[in-house]
C-alpha cells in the first residue's frame, strides 16, 4: 500500500492536538492537584471510606475498566459496518462535553466530578481506539514509526499550548478577584471546547471507512465477540505478536500509572505548589516532543524491539529513583528522564505493533485488541497502586512495585526478540 497524502495525515495528526489537552491538563495536572485540593485526604464515597489520592486512582481504573470491556464490541461493529469515523465523533462529543461538566466540580459536588472525570476518560480512551485503528490504512510499514510519532508530537505540542492557557489563568484571574477555583474550572471549561474544535478538522480529512460484511442482518453484539473472538486466534497463531503484546500488558502498567500518578506523587509526597508541578508537566511535555522522535529515529537503526528493550530498562530507573526520591530537585531530575522516554515508548509501541499485524481490513477489531491489552493493564496498575497505597500508607511502595510489571514486560518483549530473529 502506498502512504496517504500529506493532507490525509496531517488530518489525522490534529486529532493527537485535539484530544491530547484531556490527556495533559485533566489526567496529569490540573485535575490532579484540584481534585487534592477541593476533597478532604479521608472522605466517604458511595458509602465507603478512601484516602482521596486512592479514590482518584480507583475512579480513573473504573473508566479504563468501561472502555475494556466495551470497545471490543464497538470496533468490532465500526469493522463490519463501516462506521469508525461515526464512533469517533461519538466518543469525541462525550469526552469533550464531560471536560467542560468538570466546570461545576467543588468540594460539596464531589459525585459529579468524579463522574464527569469517569465520562471524560472513556470518551478519550474509545475515541482513541478508532483513531488508532486508521493508521494502518493511511500509512505503508515503512512509515508508520513517523506518522505515529507525528501524531504523538502533534499532540504535545497542542496540550502544552493549552496547559500554558491555563497556567496563565491561574496566574492572572485571581488578581482580578476571581478566587483560586475558576481559572481552573475556565480550563477544564477550555479542554472541551479544544477538544471537540479541532476534531473537526480530523473528521473533514479522514477517509470514510467501507465496510467488511454486507447485510449487516445479525445482531450487533454477537457481531462484535465474533469479530474480536477471529482477532484473538489470529494473534495466537502469530509468535512474535503474541509475545510483544503479553509483553506491552506489563510495561504498560508502570507506564501508563506512573504517568496517571506522577503529579498526586509530587503533591501529597513532596508538597510541591501547584505552579512548580505545572510547569515541571509542561517541561516534560516538551522534552517528549524531540525523545519521540529520537526513539523512533533509533527504532529505524535498531529495530522496533531492541530500542524497546532500552526504553525499558530506562523505565525501571525511574521506577527505584522514584522509590529513593526524597527532595524536589530529584522529582524535577526524575521529570526530565520521564518527559524523553513517554513519548517514545508509546508512539514505538503503537507502530510496532501495526507492523506485527497482519494485512487485515479489521484494523479497528485489532486495534481494539491492542487497545484492550493497554486498558486492563492500567486498571489492574492503578488498582495495584491504589490499594498499596490505602495497604501501607506509603505512596512510595506503590511506585516501587511497578517495578516488577517492567520487569515482566522486559522478559516479555526480549522474548519476542528472540522468536523473531528465529523467524528471519
């Protein structure tokens, strides 16, 4: 196949600059370090008691957990029915709305904050797996690593655009008698409308999808385990697939939970202010921008899976820095490492693994799979954290014990390794 037109992908790029604002200013920093600061550290939930950094941790599993269970099906139906472009505005429209449903969040509406927080994660994580599922068909495998680590720059750059907006606010606003909580609440406001603006931009660009089954007679959700059901016995009889996923499942448990913890961390452990955290997650955004495409620079050298393997091992680091970390200058030192590595490895992960998949017109059903396999393992790495955390009353084992999910996945992904050079 030949790659799509620069207009093609450069369309579908922005949607990375749409929808990665979610991603910066809600899971990582702003909402964070409000949700510390409007919610007592010991609070009662739908009848149970929690620390408030535990509850944000199990909320953001309960989100992941939805969309596990549910974009299997969804996928599955865009394949057969043609229909990603629709689901993609469906889970657009969602997300960006509940951003803005965030505005009327304070310490006595605790419920609708941690709801529109659960809304506006599954409408960011089920938009991405259709989103995700159209790099195949507008890329040829030599240039997925670039069009992949164009849409994860794109996406730093557009979030830290906004992530200064709202920095801004929270600097100015208050001089003008706003009070500390609306600026923050204008910027969650402000996610919204960026989020749905320049998806439009991506849904004018984007090819629509054609459809892998005329008639489409049969029920809907049978149609959708059908589908996922092929995907999986495909992936089983494929070696190397089958052992970079297993080995993705783990390493995107420290991966993934790290970068959803890394400010709740900094907050309640080190009591850095609001503003430091702030400008030390844009500091980062930044640093990923160039370490996404180094990585994929390396990959292209390399190999997909030996600079994985590196990748890795730099994230254990980060796993026993963070456990030993004591003073701010170690998070902002720490920060810096992390900000080189995120990108890279989940921009590298994707494309490596719609190199390893087959030639299919599924890609949204395998893409689903892939997406799945990232999901349930942030719900069973926030859980993990959550509980450790609530267990000792020591954030600092929770991040140690992610330790050993990278670990696994090093195994995982070295073996992969060794399967494919078999293969050659």
């Amino acid at each position: 196949m030949n790659t799509a037109s620069k207009k093609v992908i450069n369309g579908w790029a922005m949607y990375d600059w749409a929808n990665s604002v979610y991603n910066l200013v809600i899971t990582t920093t702003f909402f964070p370090i409000y949700f510390l600061a409007v919610t007592d550290e010991h609070l009662t939930f739908l009848g149970m008691k929690f620390l408030n950094s535990s509850l944000y941790s199990y909320a953001t599993a309960v989100a992941f957990l939805i969309v596990a269970f549910t974009s299997p099906i969804l996928s599955s139906i865009a394949d057969t029915r043609g229909s990603k472009k629709n689901f993609l505005k469906f889970f657009t429209t969602l997300g960006s709305l509940s951003c803005c449903a965030l505005y009327f969040f304070d310490h006595d509406h605790l419920g609708i904050g941690v709801l529109a927080f659960i809304l506006a994660t599954i409408g960011y994580c089920g938009g991405l797996v259709f989103y995700n599922s159209f790099l195949p068909e507008i890329a040829a495998p030599e240039d997925r690593d670039a069009v992949s680590a164009r849409g994860y720059s794109m996406g730093y750059i557009g979030s830290v655009i906004l992530q200064v907006i709202g920095f801004l606010l929270v600097l100015i606003l208050p001089r003008f008698g706003s009070g500390d909580l609306l600026p923050v609440k204008l910027t969650f406001f402000l996610v919204g409308v960026w989020w749905l603006g320049f998806a439009q931009i991506t849904f004018r660009t984007l090819p629509d999808s054609t459809a892998t089954r005329a008639g489409h007679k049969g029920n809907a959700i049978k149609d959708g385990f059908t589908e996922l059901r092929k995907v999986f016995t495909q992936v089983k009889q494929m070696p190397v697939l089958k052992r970079f996923l297993r080995g993705f499942f783990f390493y995107s448990m420290g991966v993934q939970t790290i970068m959803l913890a890394a400010t709740v961390f900094g907050s309640k452990v080190l009591n850095l202010p609001s503003t430091n955290l702030i400008v030390t997650i844009v500091i980062i955004q930044v640093v990923a921008i160039p370490g996404a495409w180094i990585i994929a620079k390396l990959s292209g050298k390399y190999g997909n899976l030996r600079v994985l393997i590196g990748v890795i091992l730099l994230w254990m680091v980060v796993c026993y820095a963070g456990y030993m970390m004591k003073t701010a200058t170690h998070f902002y030192m720490l920060a810096t490492l992390v900000g080189l590595i995120m990108g890279g490895i989940q921009s590298l992960s994707r494309s490596t693994y719609a190199k390893l998949m087959p030639e299919t017109t599924d890609t949204a059903s395998f893409f689903s799979y892939y997406d799945v396999t990232e999901k349930i393992s942030i719900v069973i790495g926030m859980f993990t954290f959550a509980y450790i955390e609530d267990l000792t009353e020591d954030i600092h084992n929770s991040v140690l014990a992610l330790g050993v999910f990278f670990l696994i996945g090093l195994a995982w992904t070295y073996s992969a390794l060794k399967k494919q050079k078999q293969l050659v």
